[in-house]
C-alpha cells in the first residue's frame, strides 16, 4: 500500500497532482477543438473570392494560399474564422515571377525595372492581342497579309521622312540585322569616339564584328572629321556608321561629323540615335532623334523602342525603301522578329494617349514639390520621420547624359530602402546622404496614396524599435 496514500498530507498531495495534471488533456482538448474549427480545403474552395482567383491563378497556387492560411490556424497565430480572409491575403496578383514595383529612384527609365512603363492604352492592346488577332491575316480577302502593317504605319506617320520601317526585338538587334544584311564580310566605317559600350559588358565592336563584318576605324576619340572617314572610303565599304554615345558625354576639344556632312561620300550613312526619340523634344535638344537625322540624309535610322518612345521593348529601322527591305527579307529577321503583343503595344504607343514617359518628363517642379510636401505631411502626422526635399532626376537607359530634370523626392531614414524594396508593395528609392529617398518625377501621381501606403506597411512602430 501506498505510504502517502495512508496519511493525510499524502491524500492531498495525490489530489494535487491529479489536478495539475488534468490541465495537459484540458488544454489538449482545445486545441484539437480549434482545429475541428478551422475549415476544410474543399469549403474554403467554395469561397467566391478563392474560387474566382482559381480562374486567374490556377488551382495549385490557390490551394498553396490556403494550406499556409489553415496551418497559421493550426498554430494559433490565427482565428480559425480568419483562414479564408487570410487565404486571399496571401494570394500573388499574378501568376508570373516579377513582381510590380514603385521606381521612386528618379532614373525615369531605369533598365533593372525594364526601362519605360507601358501607358493605359498599350496594356490594354496587349490585352486584346492576347487571344487569336489578324497579325498575318487580311479579314476582307482572307489571305496573308504583311505582319505588323498597321504598326508600322503608324511608326512611319510619326517619322515622314522615313520611307519604310521594319521591328525588331531590341535595338541592338537592330544595328546586328543591317550590319549582316549591309556589310557581310565587308567594312563598316566608324569613329573611335563612337567605339561605345552599350550595358551589362556588351561592346559595340564585338557586336558588329559578330556578323562578319569588318570595322575601319577613324579619328581619334574626341575629334573625327569628314575627311577621316572620306580617306578609308573604297570598294570593301558597306556603310559609314554614326553612333550616338547615349551613356556618356566627351567635352572640350571635341569635333564630330554629322549624319548630313557624311552623305556626299557615295555609301550609305546608317545613324544609331539608340534612346528612341522619334522627333525633337524641348527639354533635350542634345538628344538626336530619328526625323532630324533622316531629313539631314542618313539612309537608315536605328533605335529602341522602350526609352523615349514609351513603349515596349523593341528595335526599330527607319529609312530609305530599298535598304529596309534588303534588312527585312534577310533570314536573321526571322528570328529577330516581334510578336503579337510587342506590335500591339508599339502602335497603341504610337497612336494612343502620352505615355508615362513623356507625362514624367513633363512634369512640373512646382507640381513634383506640391506632392512631395502633401505626402511627407500625411506621413508624419502617422509619427514617421519624413520631410519633403529637393532631388535631381535624369532620363536613364542610355538617355540624355548629363542631363538632370529638377524633382521632388520624400526623404525618410535609411533603414527604409530595404524594407520597402522587400515590402508588400516594393518600393526602389535611392540612397543619399544618409536618407533614403521616394524620388517623384517617375512616379504617377495616381499612385501616391499607394506609395504612402507602402511606407506605412513597412514603419515599425517607436516602440518596438
């Protein structure tokens, strides 16, 4: 017999321990009642909301949305109640793996966030041209027709002097496809001030030579005259090429020929404007634009289409009839060529409204300052460490060097960079001086209540800091 059971203290003590006990099955059966709450799969699928992001997203994604919100259940860190409104918490806006961001960086086209941000109206055309189009189709005869005519039209109506145009998938592509259509095992004629390097260690001479074709270099690297390139013209040249050094400016005792000065030589001038510019713009008259340099006598005109034009990634050629047809009918176009939804793009940028491009270099100071002080007001009535400071844009993606477009930025802690670039709703600032700054010139004014939002989600309270 049990000595402890025989004596009074011992009875207690055996009492107390089965009380204590007790409270291990107690709590047990909880938490097996909270999970008995916590709702089924095939119930939370029923869910409007989760049912309809089946359609966009796809089953798996959804049900993986699901099973992470029931297992924070599981673990208390929810309600059981929460699971479905958790569940379309954690759903992706989108299937793919880029995510959208805010480019508050003041660079307007900024290459690591894919240069230009498409306007309403050539989403929207990317939209429609995602189901079965008349890309190759003429409707009233139900023959072939020529790929991407009406884009094309459209990009001759913006450059009249251009007697035709061809696209292809980037700019570089471009100034590859003329140089194997124009100049196989031939010689191309350039500056050595021209001699450039185009991003992410592509050189423009290793380009070029890639095709076949042979560089003749002339001048020295500030200063090419008319008569350095007339000297080395012969029978091996194909084409005298002007390149544009869009990343980069030489000043001081500088000289250069232009497109107009190299046409008497008797070989065709092919111009590299590189950033996209189709016509003059006021606020860069440095920038060389596709008009101007077809006027001044250059046979064919390369360039991007997604710098200053606004628009998607691709190359375009601009130019006379006979050389731009040599280069489309060339077998590397093939492979070279635009799809459906880039040719949709282009001609809705190209017809369509001002694009977020042209809307940013447009942008008033006054305007810029106007939101910022707004902005760094409803911020810090929030207890944030903001203020609203002067910055200093620029264009970006090999555009207008030196050039700077007055801004406004909200300048806010350091610490802020990362975290908004890892929040819910990435933010790329920039860091200056110890402060992280929301530079605003590239920033649509509709979407200053989202960036407000994003510092927000991101601002740790000052007591847990």
């Amino acid at each position: 017999m049990d000595q402890r059971a025989a004596t009074p203290g011992g009875d207690a003590k055996a009492i107390t321990g089965t009380r204590t006990g007790s409270a291990g099955p107690s709590h047990g059966h909880d938490m097996a009642d909270l999970r008995r709450r916590i709702p089924r799969t095939d119930a939370l699928l029923r869910d409007a909301r989760l049912a309809d992001a089946v359609h966009r997203l796809g089953s798996a994604t959804v049900k993986a949305a699901v099973r992470q919100a029931q297992e924070q259940a599981r673990d208390g860190s929810i309600a059981p109640e929460d699971v479905a409104d958790t569940a379309v918490a954690l759903l992706p806006r989108t299937i793919g793996g880029l995510r959208s961001v805010i480019n508050a960086t003041g660079v307007l086209l900024h290459t690591n966030l894919g240069r230009a941000s498409l306007s309403t109206a050539a989403r929207q055309a990317v939209q429609e041209a995602a189901g079965p189009t008349d890309v190759e189709l003429d409707l009233h005869t139900g023959v072939r027709a020529r790929r991407g005519r009406t884009a094309l039209a459209a990009l001759r109506e913006r450059v009249p002097s251009a007697a035709a145009a061809h696209v292809v998938n980037n700019g570089a592509a471009a100034l590859v496809l003329v140089a194997t259509a124009l100049a196989p095992r031939r010689e191309i004629v350039i500056s050595r001030g021209e001699m450039v390097e185009i991003g992410d260690g592509f050189r423009l001479p290793d380009l070029l030579v890639s095709t076949g074709a042979r560089l003749r270099e002339v001048g020295t690297t500030n200063r090419t005259t008319v008569a350095d390139y007339a000297a080395v013209i012969g029978p091996e040249t194909a084409f005298v090429l002007k390149v544009h050094p869009s990343n980069f400016r030489i000043t001081g005792f500088t000289r250069a020929a232009d497109a107009g000065d190299l046409t008497a030589l008797g070989v065709p001038v092919v111009v590299d404007i590189g950033s996209g510019l189709l016509g003059p713009h006021p606020l860069l008259p440095d920038e060389p634009d596709a008009e101007t340099q077809l006027r001044a006598g250059a046979s064919l005109v390369t360039a991007s289409g997604d710098k200053l034009l606004g628009g998607p990634q691709c190359g375009l050629l601009l130019g006379a009839e006979e050389l731009v047809r040599a280069v489309s009918r060339h077998p590397l176009a093939r492979a070279l060529r635009v799809d459906k939804l880039t040719l949709a793009a282009l001609e809705a940028t190209l017809t369509g409204p001002e694009t977020p491009t042209a809307a940013a270099l447009a942008a008033a100071p006054a305007v810029l300052v106007d939101r910022a002080e707004r902005l760094a007001s409803s911020l810090s009535a929030d207890g944030i460490d903001v203020r609203a400071v002067g910055s200093a844009a620029t264009v970006g993606g090999g555009g207008a060097p030196g050039v700077t477009l007055p801004s406004a930025a909200v300048s806010l802690p350091e610490r802020y960079a990362a975290a908004l670039r890892t929040g819910p709703v990435p933010v790329v600032g920039r860091l200056e001086a110890g402060r992280c700054l929301l530079d605003l010139r590239a920033v649509p004014p509709e979407d200053d209540e989202r960036l407000a939002d994003a510092v927000r989600s991101v601002t740790v309270p000052a007591t847990e800091r």
